[in-house]
C-alpha cells in the first residue's frame, strides 16, 4: 500500500522568477499549491503542445514521465544549458517525490498485446481443427 501524499495545484507566479539550474518552483503546502514562475508555467504548457493543462503535481508527473522530450522542449523554450538544466530538473523532481506518490514516477508498464487466439497446450501446435476435436474427446 502506498502511502497518501498531499497533491498540490499549480499555479502560475508572477512574482516569482527562475533562472538557469532552477525553475523556481515554491511550495506552498498551506495553500496546496505548488507555484511556478510564469516563464517555467509557460514552458511547461508550450513543451506539452497544449495537449493538457498542467494543474497538479500528479500530472505533471504523468506527463513528464509519458512525454519525456517534453523536458527538452521545455530546456530549448527557456535556453539553458543541458547542464543548468539537469540542475533544475533534478530539483523539480525532488520536490514533487514530496507531493506524489511514487507509482507515478515508475509507472506499470502495458501488457503485451496478443493477437489472434493461442493454444492452451504448446503440443496443440500443427494440429488440425479435427485433430483437436478429438483430442477433447478422449
């Protein structure tokens, strides 16, 4: 059983600022909120193509994790180095381990997908239709 983490809304600061090797994220637990620096807000929303509203720290989560070249999208969006960047993102992550569960971070992987009707018994293989009819049979 995982253990239940506060989850907080992002919003968008004004007041507050980034620069290279950190977004400037601030959290607010009081609030529930999870601010950022309007220029990170931006392009975080940008790198995911408006594809979806980055609202709580779960999924952002999600998204980074299902969309990992969205952080190169957002590193291109704000001209930092690979390396400054590293610095913020390693930040951010610490931050939202706070604030998500980690299930969220290692997702399950999907199942591989059949397709078409398999044998229950490998020896069923190369058998024809009668074949294995009277094999039930007996």
């Amino acid at each position: 059983m995982t253990q239940k983490k506060l989850e907080l809304i992002i919003k968008e600061s004004a007041e507050l600022k980034n620069s290279p090797g950190n977004f400037g994220e601030v959290a607010n637990e009081k609030e529930k909120v999870l601010y950022f620096p309007s220029q990170t807000y931006k392009a975080f929303e940008e790198a995911l193509g408006g594809m979806i509203n980055i609202s709580s720290t779960h999924l952002l989560v999600s998204c980074t994790v299902s969309y990992p070249t969205c952080f190169k999208e957002v590193q291109k969006k704000l001209g930092w180095t690979e390396e400054e960047f590293k610095r913020a993102e390693e930040k951010l992550m610490q931050t939202l381990r706070q604030y998500t569960p980690e299930e969220f971070f290692n997702p399950i992987p999907a199942p591989p997908r059949a397709y078409g009707a398999s044998p229950k018994d490998p020896s069923d293989i190369g058998r024809t239709a009668q074949q294995l009819i009277n094999k039930k049979k007996n």
